[in-house]
C-alpha cells in the first residue's frame, strides 16, 4: 500500500514539472483554460482576422476587482488584483498526424491579504490534443488535459465548487478506432482521471484516483449519421477515504449525426450501474441510475459559433462525508465577432447537485441540494495585428440547502493582450 501511494504521488510531481517547464498563462480569477478548450483555436490569442501561423504567443497584464475572493458566505472579503501571464499554441498537421497544443500559466496577486487563505494565485496547464492514422482503417488518439490552479472551475466537472486551496487535476483518453467494414468500426478507450490537492483536509476526502475503459460500436447508417452502442467500466479510488471507492458499469446507446459541415451532436445515454465496496461500514451498495450526455457545435456563420453540453449522472461528492451524489451540468458557450477586430465570448454554466443521505458519525444526515449559476463574459478590441484591448465580467451565485454554503461572487477585469 505504502508503494502504491508513493508510486501516485510520484505520477502527479512528474506530471506537474512537466507542466512546470513550458510557457504558460493566467486569467486573473477566470477558471484557467476553459476559454482555450471551448474555442479551439479561436482563444484569446487570435488577433482579429490577421493572418495565423501554426506557432503563436501570447503575454497578458490584467487588473481588476473580486469581491468575495475567499468564497464565503460568512466572512466575505473584497480585493483589487493584479496578474500577469503567457500562452504557447502550436499547430500542426500533415494527411496521417494532426497535432494541436496549448499550454500556459501565470500569476494572479490580490492587493489585501486574505482571511483562511492565500493572497495569490499560481496557475498552469496544457491541454494536448493529437491523431495519427496508421493505416486507411487503423487511427490512434490522444487528448491530454492536465492543470495546477487554485479557482474552481465550473466547465471541468472537478474539485470543490469554492476556493479551497491549489489542487492538480488531469483528465488523459487515449484511443484506438478501427474501421472493420465501409459502415461498421469500433473505438477502444482509456481515460485517466486524477485529483490531488494540497490542502491536507480537502485530500482526506477528495484525492483520487479515475480509471476508465470503454468500447464503441459504431454503425453508419447514413453518409451523416452514426449509431452507436456503448460499454464502459470505470474504477475510482480514493487515498484516505474508502467510503467512497467504486466500480461503475455504463450500458449506452447514441447517435451521432451532422446536419451540416458547421452543425453536429453527439448524444449518448443509459444506465450506470455502481458498486460501492464499504469496508468501513461491511457492507456493499449497489446504486443504478439513468446517464445522459450530449454535445451540440454550431457554427451559425463565419462569425457566430456555439457550443452546448450537457450531463447528468452520478459524480464525486464535495462534502467531506457524503458518499456520492446526482448531478445536471449544462454548459453554453457563444463567441461572436462584431467586426474583424472587436470579438465577444459569452458563457453560461448551470449545476444541480443532489447529494444523499450521508454518515456522520452519529446518525444519517438527510440528504439536500445545490445549485450554481456561473456567468462569464469578455470583449476583446484588436488594436493591431499584435495588440489588444480586453476586458470580462464573472458571476458566480451558489445556492445551498445546507447552512452557510452559500455565497455570490462578483469579478470585473480589463488588460492588454500582446500577441506574436
């Protein structure tokens, strides 16, 4: 046991110094990432309609005003901010590979020291995504996302829904499709999941460990369409808490169609099937319930794109003894250009948590609810092909049926945007 857990923990430092010794950004108190993973190369280092390399940079200087830094519904503390930060993407592509990847970092410094919690934030990420099409019918793929940050982020589906300390998290899937006929083809997957945080009380009951196998069978019935059965097996384990550790089986059936080339969806939806195995209490929990995922990419014009997902499903409790709980999450995503130098990013994220009855050491608590809205907007101004005016607003409102859980919070930024 002691190996394995140094064997894990040895897995997330390498991981996080290879993170550590590329270029990287910071948004100052935006969930880090999320813009450059929603927008897939329209992110914030394009620079209107000016031409585009495959290797760009990116260097930002924000300021700006938070004023609930320590997410509290107790002790809320306001704070001006100040924060710098870089990215790197690089592009490339040939008729067998194509390779896309974007890392950053930076650092955001909050101007009053803030109560039960640091005045800084240090974040980083890389988000990797690569094909290469080994044969007409044989195709491997790779989509890597690993970060280290402090803010919770709403889009991720990971960590705690408030400000808790830095934590690394990555999500890594690699697969392999096979094209066995012209009309049926399977894809065979792995996705590794890992949480950690620094926080010693938060690692007790969130640090874990994901693994995820999958197979699809797919079905062209349409030159557009794809039908799909799915199975999928994933096994989590938590460090210090086996309360929680499980084995889902996931029986879906879906579809994937494209109304046009700038429309797609992608649904899937079924049955999880959840085994708890409760040392601590000798007993097993068998749980079933409905899941559902969908996908929706629109492209409505060459300056309008949208993107809308949604999930519902059993997910990995935030409260310390809670077992498990039922999430909704849907995202919406919409960038627009005004002009080819003034651009819009709009996002809207809704979450409904249902978390059950959980242990407390001396009785079953009842089981309650919690629900976050979480609104982000930004405009960007390009100046020039390598300067930019921006500026954003983020609200985030989390509702709980739980006594003092609750909180809004309010964040407003401006900066320029250098971009070579």
């Amino acid at each position: 046991m002691r190996n394995s857990k140094l064997a894990k923990f040895g897995f997330v430092a390498i991981a996080s110094f290879l993170m550590l010794i590329v270029p990287g950004r910071l948004w100052a108190g935006e969930e880090i990432g999320k813009d450059v993973m929603q927008e897939s190369g329209t992110s914030t280092l394009d620079t209107g309609n000016f031409s585009r390399s495959s290797l760009r940079y990116s260097v930002s200087v924000r300021g700006g005003y938070d004023d609930n830094v320590n997410t509290s519904s107790v002790f809320e503390q306001e704070s001006a901010f100040v924060s710098i930060g870089g990215t790197l993407a690089y592009n490339f592509g040939s008729p067998r590979t194509q390779l896309s990847l974007t890392t950053g970092g930076g650092y955001t410094y909050y101007l009053s020291d803030i109560l039960g919690g640091e005045n800084y934030d240090a974040n980083i990420y890389l988000a990797l995504s690569a094909t290469h099409k080994a044969t007409p019918r044989l195709t491997f793929a790779a989509s890597v996302y690993a970060s280290y940050q402090t803010q919770p982020d709403f889009d991720l589906n990971v960590a705690l829904n408030r400000r808790s300390g830095n934590f690394f998290y990555t999500s890594d899937k690699f697969s392999m499709s096979y094209l066995w006929t012209p009309r049926f083809s399977t894809v065979t997957s792995y996705t590794l999941g890992v949480v950690k945080y620094e926080d010693a009380d938060v690692a007790d009951f969130e640090d874990r460990f994901e693994n995820t196998l999958g197979n699809e069978f797919r079905f062209l019935v349409l030159p557009t369409t794809s039908l799909i059965a799915e199975y999928r097996i994933m096994f989590i384990n938590y460090d210090n808490n086996g309360l929680r550790d499980s084995i889902s089986n996931f029986a879906l059936v879906g579809i994937d169609h494209s109304f046009s080339p700038r429309f797609n969806i992608s649904l899937r939806g079924g049955a999880e099937f959840r085994d708890y195995d409760n040392a601590v209490l000798n007993q097993n929990t068998n749980v079933t319930d409905p899941y559902f995922e969908g996908t929706l990419i629109y492209a409505v014009g060459k300056r309008t794109s949208i993107s809308w997902t949604n999930r519902y499903g059993l997910e990995e409790p935030d409260v310390a003894l809670a077992q498990r709980r039922t999430t909704f999450r849907t995202g919406l995503s919409v960038r627009h250009d005004f002009t080819s130098r003034i651009s819009t990013n709009l996002a809207f994220y809704y979450e409904h948590d249902h978390n059950d009855e959980f242990f407390d050491l001396f009785n079953f608590s009842p089981s309650f609810n919690d629900d976050v809205f979480d609104l982000v907007l930004s405009v960007r101004y390009a100046i020039s092909r390598n300067f930019a005016v921006e500026a954003g607003y983020n609200f985030t409102d989390f509702e709980s049926d739980l006594p003092l859980r609750s909180y809004t919070r309010n964040r407003v930024w401006g900066g320029l945007n250098f971009s070579f």
